[in-house]
C-alpha cells in the first residue's frame, strides 16, 4: 500500500494510528498538496486538513513544511534510484538493459501519486537541502548506469560518466515530455522509440571483452 492509499484508508479524523502507519499517512497527504499546490502555496493547515489529523499530530511528526518535502523527497528520490538499479540488474543482455531502464523512467512519471514532480519540476530548487538530494538521484542513477558502461566497454571512468549522464537525462527528459503531452504515444512504443535511440547510440562502443579477443 503507497502513502497515499494509507492516507485514503486513514483520513477519518481521531483515528488511532501506529507511530509508523501515521508518519506513512502524513507524507501521503503532504504528497497531494505539494503535487497539487507546489511547495510555497502549500501550508500545514492544508496538509493536517488533508489527511484529517489536528496540526498538532502533524507536528508531532515533522517540525515543519520543509521537514515534510524532504522526507518525502528522501523516500521518492530512493524509489527511482532503486528502480534504475533494478532494471539494470534484470538481464545481462544489454540492449534490454537499455529498454529496462528507459522504461524505469517512463513508470515513474506516470506514477498516480505525480511524485516525479517534486523531485524534477519542484518550486524549490534554491533551497540547498533540496537541490542536494535532487542532484543526488541524477548522479547515483548516473552512477549506476556508469557501472555497466564501464565494465563492458573498458573506457574510462570519466568517459563513462559522460555517457551514462547523457542516457539518464534523456530518459528523465522524454519521459516528462511523453507525460505532459498527455501520453499521445501508448507508453509502451514510447519506451521502444527512446531505447532504439539510446541503443544505436550506446551499441556504438564495442564490448571490451570482444575487443581483446580482435587484437589477438
């Protein structure tokens, strides 16, 4: 269950709930007023009123509105990192790989919840603990994408930081647009367009392995 189905299942007022299955209830509601407001249009009234607690429970919880988006931040921010390393794991073949991890993207934003939002289109860029952790999931999915290009390939590591940079940002990039224009093209052949581009670009550089084995 997502925190916003704990919210849903939640939200009567006065309901007694573990310490945890509240916290899950509180970002679930603070989910829906930041996607839906932003974050500087949101207010904690709205939120306590969201998920049907008095400010006081919320502040039980979190000190304070930013306390609320980082966590929530914290918890979205490890869910595509996490989906990105996933889909890198699932074959050794790699231009499913390549597929796999276009497609973690694309199941992102298309998420019900809009969390991708708060981490790629949030109003709160200027705040350092925000672009901290923002900058973190571009560079540990980068990272883990790296891992593969490196290995296979044999360049440097530099190189394939480049390359994995590039491959990330594409996919984040045309997800959202394919999201924003109201998913015109079925997800599906979407995800297959952008991994045949991605992998006629990255099947450019030969498998180290098959290299070594040409110059003897």
């Amino acid at each position: 269950m997502t925190a916003i189905e704990q919210t849903e299942a939640a939200r009567p007022r006065g309901t007694r709930l573990p310490r945890r299955a509240r916290r899950n209830q509180l970002l679930g509601a603070a989910q829906e007023v930041f996607v839906a407001q932003g974050y500087h249009a949101a207010a904690m009234d709205d939120i306590a009123e969201r998920a049907g607690v008095s400010k006081p429970v919320l502040y039980q919880h979190f000190p304070g509105k930013l306390d609320l988006y980082l966590a929530l931040l914290d918890q979205h921010c490890e869910a595509l990192i996490q989906s990105v390393r996933n889909a890198l794991a699932s074959t050794t073949d790699n231009k499913q790989r390549v597929r796999a991890t276009m497609d973690a993207y694309f199941a992102y934003v298309e998420d019900d919840g809009g969390a991708f939002r708060l981490v790629f289109e949030s109003d709160l860029t200027n705040e350092p603990a925000v672009r901290e952790r923002v900058d973190k999931v571009t560079n540990e999915c980068a990272e883990a994408i790296c891992d593969v290009i490196a290995e296979d390939t044999g360049l440097s590591r530099a190189e394939s930081m480049l390359l994995a940079s590039g491959l990330g940002g594409l996919a984040q990039v045309v997800a959202r647009s394919w999201l924003h224009s109201d998913r015109s093209v079925p997800r599906d052949q979407a995800v297959q367009l952008l991994a045949s581009l991605a992998w006629r670009g990255i099947a450019g550089f030969p498998l180290h392995g098959n290299e070594q084995q040409q110059s003897h």
